[in-house]
C-alpha cells in the first residue's frame, strides 16, 4: 500500500485564515500531497506566550472549523496537548511515527524560511523533512538565497509559487480590535466561531 506525501502545516492560527487555506491547497495540489495535517502550536518557542491571543483550545476549533467538509485536510493536537513549547525538529518525529514510510513535507509561508536559521537545528529539521517555502505578498523567494551557504541541506528548501494573499493573523486581530469586520477574511465556520465567542474583541487582554 502507498503510505504517500504528507503536508505538515504548522502554525500558530490566532486565527486560521484564508492565506493558510489557500497555501495548504495550492501546495497540496502542486506537490502532489495526500494529505495536509494542520498542527497548532501550543506555546509557540518563537513567540511571546503573551503575544498569542486566543487559547489553544479556541484556536484548535478554529482550525477544525476551517478544515471541516475537506478530506484531505486534518488537525492533530500534539503540540497543544504537550502543554510546553515544541520545537518543528522534535514534533516532526512525533508525527512521522505514526506513519511510517511517509514521505514529509513541512509547509511554511516564504516569511518563517527566511528565519530558518533561528530555529532549532535547521539542517537536521532538513534532514527529517522538505521545506516548502508558499510565496507570500511582501517575502521575495530570492530571499532565501543568503541560506544557501549557510545550510547543508538548502536543496531540500522547495519555493511553490501560490496565489499572493495579503492577510496576515495580525491584521486580523488588529481589524477586530477596531471593530471592523473580518468576515470572508476567515471562512465561514472561523468567522462564527470568532462572533459567538467575542474572540479578539475589547482591550487587548489574552482570551
Ligand atoms: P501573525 O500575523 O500572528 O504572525 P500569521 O498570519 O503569519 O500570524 P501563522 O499562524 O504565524 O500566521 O502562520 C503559519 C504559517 O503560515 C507561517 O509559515 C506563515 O508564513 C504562513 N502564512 C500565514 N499567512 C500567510 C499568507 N497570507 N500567505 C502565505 N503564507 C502565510
């Protein structure tokens, strides 16, 4: 039986919105993946805990919402559920256990590969599996260049050229701190979500 390709979304989804749905089902259909699993981050290592709005919980039934009604899509909790911050070298053989002889890809915006040495290890993140780098409005792929003498495995970085969506979590909290609207920012089910539960609305305090 064929295991076969499988994306790894990461990220922190406060909240999930239409620049992820779009990159997670370009890639997919670019590179030919199976699957793509949504991972939200628990604490992320690369943020302020209090920069991080909405809490894991919410944030996972945001990405739920936004992935319901598509097969292809799934959401895993590991990183949530660890309860520390995870880094992407140590979730990915978590994940890879489960499927063995899967082959893995590690979907990101072009924004975070251009950080890649300011994460843990990024040469044996590289070794454990492929980068793809989704283009993003304001991240130039040439970008990257300046990786490549700086990383053993910089070929396993794959640039896919996606449709340039220019909406970012940030704004989206900043348009509901403003009370403007964020509907068809988001998908639908997110959008509810975020209404029934006043998410990112009033001071700025940690919901
Ligand atoms: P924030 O504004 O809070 O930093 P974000 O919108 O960048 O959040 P994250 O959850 O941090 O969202 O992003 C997860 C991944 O999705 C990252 O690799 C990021 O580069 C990528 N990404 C997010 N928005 C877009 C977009 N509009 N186009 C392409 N990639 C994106």
């Amino acid at each position: 039986m064929r295991v076969g390709r499988i994306g790894i979304f990461g990220g922190t989804f406060d909240p999930i919105h239409l620049g992820h749905m779009i990159i997670a089902e370009q890639v997919r259909e670019e590179l030919r993946l199976d699957s793509v699993v949504f991972v939200p981050g628990g604490i992320p290592p690369h943020k302020e805990a209090s920069s991080v709005r909405a809490n894991a919980e919410y944030r996972v039934a945001m990405v739920e919402a936004a992935v319901e009604g598509n097969e292809r899509f799934t959401v895993d909790r590991v990183e949530v559920d660890a309860g520390r911050p995870m880094h992407t070298v140590d979730t990915l053989p978590i994940l890879k256990e489960r499927v063995p002889g899967g082959e893995w890809y590690f979907i990101t915006g072009a924004d975070e590969v251009s950080n890649l040495l300011s994460w843990k290890e990024p040469d044996r993140l590289l070794e454990e599996t492929i980068m793809v780098a989704a283009t993003r409005p304001g991240y130039d792929l040439a970008a990257l260049g300046h990786l490549e003498a700086r990383l053993r495995n910089f070929d396993r970085i794959v640039p896919v050229e996606c449709s340039r969506v220019d909406i970012s979590a940030t704004a989206i909290r900043r348009r509901m701190l403003q009370g403007k609207s964020v509907r068809y920012m988001v998908p639908d089910g997110v959008y509810e979500i975020i209404e029934d539960r006043g998410l990112y609305e009033g001071d700025g305090k940690r919901i």
